[in-house]
C-alpha cells in the first residue's frame, strides 16, 4: 500500500481528522489539505435522520409508542461518540496499513467492526443505566409487549 498523493501523515489529532479543512477551525490548524474531513462531517451529519427514523420505527412496531426525548437524546448521544471515534479510527487504523504495507481493504474491516460493536455496545448499555437512574420510563412496557403469547404450550 502507499499513501494518497500529498498525503502522508500517519498520525493526527480527531480536531483535524474531522475538520481541518475548515480554515476557521484554527484549533487544528485549520486550512491545511485534508482530503477525509468533508465526508467524515457528511458521515456524522447522516446518523441524525437515520437514526431518528430507526429508533421511531423501533418503538411503532415494538411498543407501539414514542420515545421520550430523554431516550431518544442519550441514544443519539452514544450513536454520535461511537461514529466520530470510528471514524477517527478508521483514518488512523488505514493510514498506519499503509505505512506497513498492509492493505487497508481486507484488514481494517474486521478490527473497525469489532470496536465498533464494543463501543456502540459501551456506550448503549450507560445510556440505559443513565436513564434508568434519570426515572425514564419510555421502555417500561418493552418486556411485556415482548413476551406476550410466549408463554403458551403448544399441544400436539
């Protein structure tokens, strides 16, 4: 593997991973040439509506109800952290292949994935004990309505 033209740098902080395109953002030195930033913004930008619609087709058809703002906050919370730190991973991850010779293509995808899945997991599982402690009570009925009609024996 060999690195985009122009463009070598293994290492970078999240600030310009994600907007040092952004000549105003001069945290990171914004302005400077980077070519994944845009699509890292439009990738984070899409979670919203996408997962707006997921969680209230979720809670139609399972509980037949709406989410409460406070469910519906902490889980766009978590979505948001888990997507930024892979996206940010996924430039380090990539970038460092390259400078090993690796290719990303077929050797990224698994680690992305599995630290995707521990973070999303993370970081959903204190979104329910944060709202648990807060008294929110838009996933009270989950279990009932799950299990209704489980519990008959079917004789033959």
């Amino acid at each position: 593997g060999t690195f985009p033209e122009g463009d070598n740098k293994t290492c970078q902080t999240p600030c310009s991973a994600l907007c040092g395109d952004i000549s105003a953002c001069s945290k990171c030195g914004g302005g400077i040439k980077q070519p994944h930033a845009m699509p890292a913004r439009v990738l984070l930008s899409l979670l919203f509506p996408g997962h707006i619609l997921f969680v209230f087709i979720i809670f139609t058809v399972k509980i037949m109800s709406t989410p409460s703002f406070l469910f519906l906050f902490f889980y766009l919370i978590a979505a948001t952290i888990q997507v930024a730190v892979l996206l940010y991973l996924c430039q380090l991850l990539v970038y460092w292949m390259w400078s090993r010779g690796t290719d990303p293509d077929n050797a990224a995808i698994p680690y992305l994935t599995a630290i995707g899945d521990l973070i999303g997991t993370s970081l959903l599982a204190l979104a329910f004990l944060t709202l648990e402690a807060v008294g929110d009570t838009s996933l009270e009925n989950l279990e009932d309505i799950h299990h209704v009609g489980h519990n008959k024996h079917v004789r033959c």
